[in-house]
C-alpha cells in the first residue's frame, strides 16, 4: 500500500487526485496540508505550520505537492527531510526557488518527479514541439497559452518548458511577452497569455511563414488528466532510486 499525503488538499488539483487516491486499490490516502485545518475524504487536514509533526505520526510514502511556490519551498524541503517520495506538480516557482528545491531533494537523498505538466498528451505534445522547431527554425514562431481565471502564474509552467525547449532548440531568441504600438517582428519568439472563464489548458505554439503556417496545440478538458498522470508517477516513484526525475523519464520518453 503506498501511503499519500497531498499539500494543497483543499485546491482544484488537490482535491481531483484526493479523489482518484481514495478510490486505488493499491494506494491509502492518510491525509491532507492546506492553510486551514479540516479533512477530506474522510481523513485530516492540517495546516502547513503542523507539517513536521504530521509527517512523523502518519509516515507517507509519498507527499504530492500542488500549492503555490511559497509553500512548497517550504513543505517539499520538510517532506524530503522526513524521507517521502516527492511528486511536485506547482508551477511558478523562480529559478532560485527551484534550485532550493532541488538542492534538498538531493540533500535528503529521496526519489522526486518533478513536472510542470502531469499530462501523458503533454509530454508527447513537448516532443513534436522540439521535432517541429528542429525543421522549422527559421519561421516566425508565436506561442499562446490560455488558462481559467483564477489561475494567477502568467505564462504558465507548462509554456515555460516549451519555451525552454524551443530556445534549446532555435536560441537563444528574445521573448517577446504582448505586443502593443508600433514595432517590426523580428526573430523574437512571441508569447501571448490570455486567462479567462474554467479553460484548464490550452497551449498553441505557431510555426509561421510566408504562404503557410503549421500549429501544433494541446487542451486540457479536465484536470483530471493531471491528476490521473500524477497518480501513475506517483506509482513509479516509490520503486526509483533518490534522485530528481521528469514525467519523461515516467513515460520512458528519455
Ligand atoms: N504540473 C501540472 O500538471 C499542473 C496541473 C494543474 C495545476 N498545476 C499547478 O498546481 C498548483 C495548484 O493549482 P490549483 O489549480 O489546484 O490551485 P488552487 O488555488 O485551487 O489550490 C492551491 C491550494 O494550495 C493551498 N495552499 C496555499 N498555501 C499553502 C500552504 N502553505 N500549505 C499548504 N497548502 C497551501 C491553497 O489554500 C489551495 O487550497 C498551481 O501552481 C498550478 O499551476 C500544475
């Protein structure tokens, strides 16, 4: 039985993978982390100040992370110390912040997926991506992410990897956020953000030339696709060495 933990219990992803742990046979739910106390599906939830204490009486495998980057540079260091398996889902944590991250995981010796993206579609979306901007460097290319109104990190997480592959792949390349007033395209990538209404994802990245234009996009029609990703990982995880691992590693994509 893998024991789990979920930081961010009372949230919109929280709550999602809550309810598919609470329903695999080979996994307990043992509790939740929020900012206030309560329970979910039947089993506790304290607040992040009670973290320590909560993680020695009830012992999980594994702690999974979907919160806000302020938390989780605080309770991911604090799991890792108390030995659980990692599996961090939250977005718009700084470079710094991630490096801090890392560094603990590493320090405490425990396994870790770490993805901006938990989605199976996603992570092959990612690799024809990097297939397309191979042969299509040279074309103008503008990216575009949308998401729901409450979602506050801007662009998100997962535009942030595809702007990390299309650099590794076509830069470096200047980012150009908006555009506004009078000014000529370049050779910048174009990245273009819109929040709005329930969307849970869309991520389009146009490859455009004179004549033609070749898009490749992605929509998310529920979060449980994330939740459903980061239950497998969390399943590969318990039998990984220590060390920090991608969703491409979990799907063997490598
Ligand atoms: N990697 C992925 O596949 C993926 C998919 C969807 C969302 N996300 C990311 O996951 C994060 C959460 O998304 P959401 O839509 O569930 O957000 P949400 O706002 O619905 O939930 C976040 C939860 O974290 C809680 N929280 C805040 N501070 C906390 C603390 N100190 N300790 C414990 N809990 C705390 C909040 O009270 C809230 O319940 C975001 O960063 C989002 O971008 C990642």
């Amino acid at each position: 039985m893998i024991k789990i933990v979920i930081c961010g219990a009372f949230g919109r992803m929280g709550t999602t993978i809550g309810g598919i742990v609470n329903k695999e046979q080979d996994m307990e739910l043992v509790g939740g982390v929020d900012i206030k106390e309560g329970s979910f599906f039947g089993v506790p939830v304290v607040p992040s100040e009670g973290l320590t204490d909560f993680l020695a009486s009830v012992k999980p495998d594994v702690m999974i992370d979907f919160t806000v980057a302020a938390a989780t540079v605080r309770n991911v260091p604090i799991a890792s110390e108390a030995g659980c398996a990692i599996i961090l889902g939250t977005t718009g944590l700084t470079r710094t912040e991630r490096k801090g991250i890392d560094e603990a995981i590493i320090q405490a010796n425990v396994p870790a997926v770490i993805s901006s993206n938990y989605s199976i579609g996603m992570n092959i979306f990612w690799t024809l991506i990097r297939d397309a901007a191979r042969k299509l460097g040279d074309y103008d290319i503008e990216l575009t992410e949308a998401h729901h109104r409450y979602k506050k990190d801007a662009p998100s997480g997962t535009a942030k990897t595809i702007l990390q592959i299309l650099q590794e792949e076509v830069g470096p390349k200047e980012e150009v956020y908006g555009r506004e007033g009078m000014q000529e395209r370049g050779s910048e990538i174009g990245v273009h953000v819109i929040r709005g209404g329930d969307i849970v994802g869309d991520h389009s990245v146009m490859f455009a030339n004179n004549y033609e234009t070749v898009t490749l996009s992605h929509r998310a029609y529920d979060r449980a696709v994330f939740a459903e990703g980061a239950i497998r990982a969390t399943r590969w995880i318990v039998h990984k060495k220590p060390g920090i691992y991608g969703m491409k590693d979990v799907l063997n994509l490598a």
